[in-house]
C-alpha cells in the first residue's frame, strides 16, 4: 500500500519535473546554451505568482498569466541582452553558464531582500487531498499537474512537427548554419526558443509554488533536476527529458521506500551518473559523443 | 584587530588554495568542475576524522585527504572525460549534490546537520600550531606549494599536453596523447591539492558542517578565479582576496542595513560575474586574448 502511495506522488512529482525539464530541454536542445538561470524563471514566476495572488488579491488566473509573462520577458531578455553579447566573440560553452549563473545568484539575493529568505506558499483549497479508494490518496493539484504535462507535451509535439515556427526550431537545433542558408534568422528564432522554453516552466512553477511552497534558492535545485532530466532522456529531444523528468520523479519519490527522505535527493542524481557511466547519449539521444 | 587580520589572511589563503587548485583544470586544461565544494569537503571530513581518531599531525591528515580526494575524482572524471565537456560540468554538479546529502545525512559518520566538532589544535614535526601567526605561515606555505605545484607542472610536458588538449583534442590525440587519460590525472591532481585546503579548514575552524560546502561554495571558488584571471599564476589568489575583501569592506558602508550584507555581497559577485563575461572574460589580469583560454 505505502508502495502504491509512493507510486501515486511520484507520478505527480515526475510530471512537475517533467515540465521543469521539457524548457530547459527546448532552450538547450535548439541553442545550446546552457541555461543555468532557468531555474531563476522559475522562481520569478512563482514569486510574482504569489505576490499577486496571495498578497494583492489578485484573481488567480490573472495572477498566473501575468506571472507567465513575465517568465517569457525575463528568458528573451537574458538571451538578448546576456547571452547574445556574450556569443557574438569567442562565447564558449562555460563562459555562458558562468554568466548564467551570475544571473541566478544576483535574482535569488534580489529576492530575498523583497521577500525574505523563508518559505512561501499559496493556500488554495485544491491542495487538499481525495480519497481514490483504497487509502491511496490523491490532491485535486497533482491530477491537474499530470494532465497538464500531458496536455503541454501533445500541444509541444504538435507545434514543433506542424508549425512553420515549430520545424524551424527544431532546424536550428540540427544546423544553424543550414537555417540561415535558408533566410532564417537563427537569432530571431532564438528569441522564440527563449519565449517558448521560458513559457514551458510557468505550469510546473505556478502548481509547484501552491503544491510544495517557494524558497528564492529553490531555482537549483530545478535547474539542476532538468539537466538531469535532459541529459537521461538524451540532449535535443523532448519526449526524452519529458520522460527523465518522469523517471526521476518516480526514483526519488519509490526511494523514499527503503531509504530514509533525507537520501532521496541524492538519487536523482545517482541516476545522472549511472547514465553519463553507461549510456550518455540518454534513451533517445544520438549525437553525445564528442 | 590583529586576531582580525590573521583569521582573515588564513582563509585567504586556503581560499587561494582552493582556487588555485580548481584553475589548474579550468585554465590549463578547460575543464570545468563544479564539484570542487564537494572536494574540499571530503579533504575537510577526512582530516577532522583522522586528528580525532588517529593523528593531529598534518604529515598525517593532509597525505591521507590528498589520497581520499584523488581517488573519489575518478567518480566523475571516469565516466565523464569520456564524453563531450558539457558531461563533465553536469556529471560535476551531480557530485557536489550527492556529496551534500552525504555529509547531511550519513550521520554515523559526519555527525549530520551538526557537523564534526572539537577538531584538536594541529600539529607539525610534535609543534602545536597553537597561535594564530603559526598556523598563518603553515597556511601561506601550503599556498606557496600549491602555485609552485602548479606552475612547475603548466611548464613540464604534461602541462603542454592538457593545454594541446584543451585547445584542440582531435590534434592532440593525432600526436599520440591520450586526453582521456591526462585530463584524469589532471582532476586527480587538482582535488588532492584542493585536499590540503580542506585539511588547513577543518584545523583552522576546529569543526566541520556541511553548509561550507554547498555548491554556492563551488561557484564562489569558481567566481574567485573568474574575477582573478583563469589560467594565470596569480589570478586564483588575487580573486580569492577580493572575494575575502568584499564583505569586510561593506561593512564600512553604514548606510546598508545590516541584514541585507550577505545578500549585497551576492549581488555584487553575481553581478561581477556576469558584466565580466560579457566584457572580459579571462578575468582581472587574465590574457587579454580570448582564443587562448576560453576557446574550447
């Protein structure tokens, strides 16, 4: 029984790593930035998300938006105005994440000067859990977040494979100099990797920020979750950090069966090891060797 | 205010130590770790359960980290070297969480949350370093070792096989060098001299507790050697002094509320982090020619 609980948070914990994972995988998959601060989307979204919905009053849904758009300025912005700069001479692969990075120390301090360094959750009464039968219990949240990543990763699916947009991003990730070749501008197109990418996280931020609450430093963690993620599932596809969000998910919530919760941060990344060791082209990949 | 300056000087250096170890495999060789926390840890566990249990002496505790933390590289750098250098940084980052949960919940043995307290007074050829000033001159002479290490090893040949490798792999393997086998060693080296930092910290501090080693503490070192300068002598210790400076001098601005300095003080690198990529990315007194450290 406690086994099948374990298996029930887990699938709602994948999802939510799922949709941490799947932006990170966009971005990184089509741009090949390093995007450190996608964590600091995240937690932005879900401190807007909060200060207007819980402390302003303002109605959920308008909350929610507004904190998304607000997400998707913050990731065409650092694009614009960090990344590019730092790509235009000599932008190595390092030297990005470094300035990725800084961005996410700067944001996180700047949080906690406005917010405090503590915990911040949003009371909804859809947190509260139901009864499915059986004693396994279930929040109305974690069905939402399931169906949710669901929904997102269909729409994903369709955008990349039907949309004009859609195929030329996934035309950068492959050649960026075949892109221009054909009149595109990869730099626009990063913008709208940068927009979509930065959109993907808002679900799992927002669910996430009423569900387990907020701290300014919870950023790495999610970062480094959909690093893994991506890298499990194999950099550049989708479905697969779609699906290493969901394995991690299971792994950390099922470890909490035999070892003590304490542990059960370390096993995602455990995982990332045992796969960089065996197969680090991830389950889909295809290009990891150097 | 003497007590002051000494404490200060002393975790400057083993600051400098940290750097300097960390920009052996950034700048000479391009590899980026993000486990160097994760090292210093271990070094400083592994020296405050040696002086404890079997020897205050360093001859004793600094080897015995230096062995611990080169051996438990190969945890990353086996599987990871293999591979492209992104695998390196996230295989690194994956390290330095799972050491977290290890120094914070293997309670037998790094006492938990609570750390490891009443490390006793070092010793050295049977001399307590009692008095701050001696354990200062260990420390300076230890950082003394660590860059002369270093530099004698960037001028051997094995120093110029990491940076043909580092800046072009392919053409370093066509001349017979095997990089996955020198980029290993390289690790190995730089977490054993990272180990000495770890030891002179555990003494120095007399107890250890796994919030100094988070992976904040890895970008610091990082930012330490970003500032100073990657790939130069000096850069490593210039920029762990002014990452030293930097929160005694805002002490002096008293219109900053006092809660808020340790937040400024992240701003302020964070921020210097950033506008120095964009800017200058091979730091302070870094070459000015970018080709030549941040190529690959």
């Amino acid at each position: 029984m406690l086994f099948l609980q374990l298996l029930v948070d887990g699938l709602q914990l994948g999802a939510l790593y799922a949709l941490m994972a799947v932006g990170f995988a966009v971005i990184f998959g089509s741009t090949r930035v390093f995007h450190y601060a996608h964590g600091t989307t995240y937690v932005i979204i879900g401190y807007l998300f909060y200060w207007l919905a819980e402390r302003l009053h303002v109605p959920w849904w308008l909350a929610a938006a507004f904190a998304a758009f607000a997400g998707v300025v913050f990731g065409v912005a650092l694009d614009r105005y960090v990344y590019r700069p730092i790509q235009r001479d000599e932008g190595s692969f390092f030297t990005v994440f470094v300035a990725s990075f800084g961005i996410g120390v700067v944001a996180e301090n700047i949080i906690i000067i406005l917010f405090g360094a503590s915990f911040v959750s949003i009371s909804t009464p859809l947190t509260r859990a139901a009864d499915v039968g059986g004693g396994i219990v279930v929040s109305y949240l974690g069905i939402f977040s399931v169906l949710a990543a669901g929904l997102l990763f269909t729409f994903l699916n369709w955008f990349l494979a039907r949309t004009d947009v859609g195929v030329a991003l996934r035309a950068l990730s492959e050649n960026p100099e075949l892109v221009r070749g054909f009149g595109l501008n990869p730099r626009k197109l990063s913008q709208y990797t940068f927009a979509l990418g930065s959109l993907l996280v808002a679900p799992a931020a927002l669910v996430a920020t009423c569900v387990t609450g907020l701290t300014p430093t919870a950023g790495h963690r999610v970062v480094l979750i959909s690093i893994a993620a991506s890298i499990i599932g194999g950099i550049g596809s989708l479905r697969g950090a779609g699906l290493g969000g969901l394995i991690l998910g299971l792994a950390e919530s099922l470890a909490v069966w035999k070892l003590s919760t304490g542990w059960s941060e370390a096993v995602a990344f455990v995982i990332l090891l045992g796969f960089i060791l065996a197969r680090p082209s991830g389950l889909f990949g295809t290009r990891a060797r150097v | 205010m003497v007590g002051y300056i000494l404490n200060l000087l002393i975790l400057v250096s083993i600051s400098g130590i940290l750097a300097a170890s960390l920009n052996f495999i950034i700048g000479y060789a391009g590899i980026y770790s993000m486990a160097h926390a994760a090292f210093f840890g271990i070094a400083a566990y592994t020296g405050a359960l040696i002086a404890l249990h079997v020897s205050a002496s360093l001859l004793v505790a600094i080897p015995a980290a230096m062995a611990m933390c080169a051996a438990l590289s190969l945890v990353i750098s086996l599987p990871s070297l293999r591979v492209r250098g992104e695998y390196f940084v996230v295989a690194s980052l994956g390290l330095q969480m799972i050491a977290f949960t290890v120094f914070s919940e293997w309670k037998d043995v790094t006492g938990g949350l609570g750390g490891i307290t009443g490390v006793p007074i070092a010793t050295l050829f049977g001399y307590k370093l009692r008095s701050l000033e001696s354990f200062l001159v260990v420390s300076l002479a230890c950082l003394a070792f660590v860059t002369g290490v270093i530099y004698v090893l960037a001028r051997t040949s094995f120093g110029r096989s990491l940076r043909a490798i580092r800046d072009n792999e392919v053409a370093a393997a066509a001349f017979g060098k095997n990089p996955t086998l020198v980029k290993t060693i390289a690790v190995a080296i730089s977490s054993a001299l990272c180990g000495i930092a770890g030891v002179l910290y555990a003494f120095h501090v007399s107890f250890v507790n796994p919030e100094t080693f988070t992976v904040d503490q890895s970008v610091l070192i990082m930012a330490m050697i970003i500032i100073g300068g990657t790939g130069t002598v000096f850069g490593p210790i210039l920029g762990a002094l002014i990452i030293h400076l930097l929160p005694a001098g805002l002490t002096y601005l008293t219109f900053l509320p006092a809660r808020e300095l340790a937040s400024m003080q992240q701003i302020i690198y964070g921020g210097a982090m950033v506008l120095l990529m964009i800017y200058r990315p091979s730091g302070i007194i870094g070459r000015a020619n970018l080709k030549d450290t941040w190529s690959k």
